[in-house]
C-alpha cells in the first residue's frame, strides 16, 4: 500500500506550475541527470574495454603464473616440475622459459634485446604468439643460408623494424658477454636467420623481445635447466590461488609471480585512471542535484499555502519532509533510468555494429571496445540516486518547519 506523502510526491511533480520556469528547471534537472549518467555509463564502459584489450595482449606474451627460483636461479629438475605442474588443478598448460638480455645487431645497427627462450610445442598451451605473427611461422629449425646451417629467431615487429630485418631469411647476429668471465673474456656469438615477425600489441615488448629455441639459447648463454617455468590458467582470476599453492608444496627456494604482479604498475593505473573519470564525471550529476535543489526550493515556495494546509489537517513535519524527498528522488530516478537506457543502447550499438571505428595502425584494433558490467550499471544508479537524495534534503526539511499559520496568513 502506497504512503499518502508518496502520492502527494507525484501529484505535484505531474502538476502544472503556476510558473512555467519552476518546470523547464525540473527538465533540466532530469536531463541533467540523464546525461551525467549516459557518460559515467560509456566512459567506463569504453575504459574497460580498453583495460581487456591490454590485459589479453599481455596475457598472449606472458602466462599467468610463473614457477622461478629465488635470486632468478636456473631450474634444473625442469621435466619433475612440468608433470607436477600439469597436476594442479586449474593448470591447462605449463612451458619451460630461458630469459636473458643481450645485444642483437642486423644491417649497420645494434639494439638491446630481452631473449625468450621456449619449446614451441609447449608454449603454445601457454601463449597465444602465433595469433599475433604477423609475418613467417613460429619455428625455429636450422635452414641452409649462405652455406651455413642458421637456427631461427622471431622478432618483435618494432626490433625488427630498427634492426631493418624485416624479411624472412634476413641474418642477425646475438651476442652476449658471459657472466662468469672477467674483462677480457670472449662474448658468445650466435647468427639466426629470421624466422618470423610478432607483434603483441605492447610497443615494449615488440620493441624488445626476440624469441629462439632453449636449445639455442642454453648454447648462446651458457645457462643449464631454465629461468622459469610458465603455467597458463583456466581462470586468469585464479592466478594468486594456484600461485599460494605452488609455494606451500614446493617451499624455498622456489616462488611465483602472477601475471597481476608482473604488471601491477600499468594495472593499478588503468585502475586509478578509471575511478578517477568515475568521480570527476559524477560532477555533471552534482550540477544537476544543483537544478534539483533549486527546483524544489521554488516548488516549497509555490506550495506554501498547500503545506500549511496539510500541516493543519494533521501531517507532520516528518510527513511534509518525505513529500518533497519524495518527489526529489522521482527526478533523481526517471533521470537515473533514462541515463541506463540510453548508455545500454549506445553501448549495444558499438558493440553489435562498431560505429566507431578507430586507426588499426596505430590502436591495433579495428573498432572502440566496450565492455559493460553490471557492477558498474549498480555503482552509477546508486550514486545518482544518492545525490538525488541528498540535494532534496535541504528543500525538504525547510518545507517540515514551515509554521501552519505563517504559511496561510498571507494566502
């Protein structure tokens, strides 16, 4: 059963004024609100779309977990951890890595380099780099090139580009300085002949990594077992569960990295980033919780007369208050309702129909993503309403100490 003050509430927000501008201030309100919560909707909506774009990328080159040694020592029980891993639960792939840095020169020029060692048979249950080939194959088999059996080497697109080593067959040469010699120890040189081009879509690592066998790479820098041992999820979210669970079976000196904490920086920005756009877009709400105060405040002075009557007849000031809260949070959630509407459908548009298309050139993706949560849909509504609420307070309790005599006598 509906409270009087309820209904009271929205026969005076259906009401006609006697001012006309006491109504448009209310549509404004409305509309105010509406827009405020269509942006917060589609903002953060593109922002999360973002935000998976990025952490898929990532996730293409790196694995969800990572089994390593304390001080980056080399494993060297690799294939008793790879069974032991491929037990877990929640484990669907699980890859040996040898990572190290060294010089990589092509045609006149020389760059750093970070090396990726894998078995591409095992990597690829683990990372999705043959998705971002762009050019060749992911193999690393020695080939005849000018008389000399090369092994093969992947490089990222933009180390490619500097090293103006952009075609199949082209020679580069890696080199590195051993770490056990002294100042006139020999580097270890190694030629490759490139093999293929990837290009993850995070200019750091494409300007950087390079990819060759474990084979090679335990020849190039004298390392046995590997750097690490990569493991891939069924649930990426489940990545510090299985990580907790390595540590506690295998203990010291053995420890894990999740793909959170390999990223955490660019993860906790996107975060803030995120949150900081919530609250600064919430301000055009606030601007309309200003139209809804100044609103109300014109319809107390307009229903004075009403309210003294009201007051006579028996409402109490508690009563009074909930009419005008009433019929502030009416704006507040027909504007709130609105705003979901239209930022849904926008939404739905972009994703069903990609009206806005972005560079591929240069965003590495063809349209603007959109991922809508429903968390976000709650976040928004409630905060609306809520300053709704609050910018209804003040008009409210002014028209609940109204005087019953004060408001009728000039009337």
């Amino acid at each position: 059963m509906k409270s009087f003050e309820f209904f009271i509430a929205k026969r005076y927000f259906k009401a006609k004024r006697r001012t006309g501008f006491i109504s448009i201030i209310t549509y404004v309100s409305i509309g105010g609100v509406m827009i405020g919560v269509t942006a917060l909707i589609l903002v953060l909506s593109v922002m999360n779309g973002f935000e998976q774009e990025v952490r898929s990328r990532l996730l293409d080159a790196d694995a969800h977990v990572r089994v390593r040694k304390f001080y980056m020592e080399p494993i060297t029980r690799t294939d008793s951890l790879l069974k032991l891993a491929n037990k877990l639960p929640h484990v669907i792939g699980a890859s040996p890595v040898i990572m190290d840095k060294g010089m990589i020169s092509g045609k006149e020029r020389q760059y750093a380099t970070v090396v990726k060692a894998i078995d591409p048979e095992l990597a690829n249950k683990v990372v999705d780099l043959k998705k971002h080939l762009v050019l060749g194959q992911l193999d690393f088999t020695p080939k005849l090139y000018h008389g000399k059996m090369l092994p093969g080497i992947v490089l990222g697109r933009y180390l490619a580009d500097a090293l103006y080593a952009t075609h199949i067959g082209d020679i580069v040469t890696v080199w590195t300085m051993p770490k056990e010699g002294g100042i006139f120890s020999q580097p270890r040189v190694k030629q490759f002949y490139v093999a293929g081009l990837v290009e993850i879509g995070y200019y750091e690592y494409d300007k950087t990594l390079s990819y060759m066998s474990l084979e090679d790479a335990r020849q190039l820098f004298g390392v046995k077992g590997v750097t690490w041992i990569e493991l891939k999820l069924d649930d990426y979210n489940k990545a510090g569960q299985v990580a907790q669970q390595i540590e506690d079976m295998l203990g010291f000196p053995y420890t894990t990295e999740t793909w959170f904490q390999l990223n955490r920086s660019l993860y906790s920005w996107m975060e803030i980033e995120k949150w900081g756009a919530f609250v600064i877009l919430s301000l055009i709400i606030m601007v309309a919780a200003f139209n809804i105060i100044s609103s109300l405040i014109m319809v107390v002075m307009e229903k004075t007369r009403e309210i003294g009557i009201l007051k006579s007849m028996g409402a109490s000031s508690r009563s009074i208050l909930k009419i005008f809260l009433y019929e502030g949070l009416l704006v507040g959630i027909i504007g709130t309702v609105l705003g979901c509407l239209i930022g849904y459908t926008a939404g739905f548009i972009q994703l069903k129909f990609q009206v806005i298309s972005l560079p591929p050139d240069v965003y590495l993706i063809s349209s603007l993503p959109v991922v809508m949560k429903w968390g976000d849909f709650a976040a928004i509504a409630s905060v609306s309403i809520l300053l709704s609420l609050l910018a209804s307070l003040y008009p409210a309790y002014r028209a609940s100490k109204l005087i019953p005599v004060e408001a009728i006598r000039y009337e």
